[in-house]
C-alpha cells in the first residue's frame, strides 16, 4: 500500500492538488510499486520519479489505455541491474 510520502511525492511531480483523486492515484502507485517489485528491483531502488512515470503512463490523463511509457520500461530495466 502506498504511503503518505509516496502519495505526496507522486501528487506532486504530476502537479496533482487536492485529494480528490488520492484513492485512484494510490491505486496505480501500488500497481506500480508491484510491477516494479515482481520485476525484480530492489525497494531501495524504487523511487518517486519512476513510480510517478509509471503512474502517469496507467492514468494517462484519462485516455486509460493503460500502457507504460517506452521509457518506463527502459528506466525499469536499468533499475533491475542496479545494487
């Protein structure tokens, strides 16, 4: 489950106010954090930046295509590789 700091960070980066969306924003920050997890990276690597790119690309600004970035999956990958 996605913490305050998480929530916050996240809110912030996508220039987010209020808390409005903050149930559906934790939604996709755990699915994120999840993705990222099973995928083999390290808690310690998983930050805002790449949790808010993530969560950006399954929101969409509401298109809900659901589709991560090119570049989350290649930010991913290198996260996956690092100690």
């Amino acid at each position: 489950m996605a913490d305050e700091t998480m929530l916050a960070k996240v809110k912030s980066a996508l220039g987010i106010e209020g808390d409005y969306q903050d149930p559906t924003i934790t939604e996709y920050i755990d699915e994120v954090i999840d993705f990222l997890t099973d995928a083999g990276i390290k808690p310690v690597n998983i930050t805002s930046g790449i949790v808010s790119r993530g969560v950006a690309d399954l929101w969409n600004y509401g298109a809900n295509d659901g589709k991560l970035s090119e570049y989350f999956m290649q930010r991913a990958t290198q996260l996956s590789y690092k100690h």
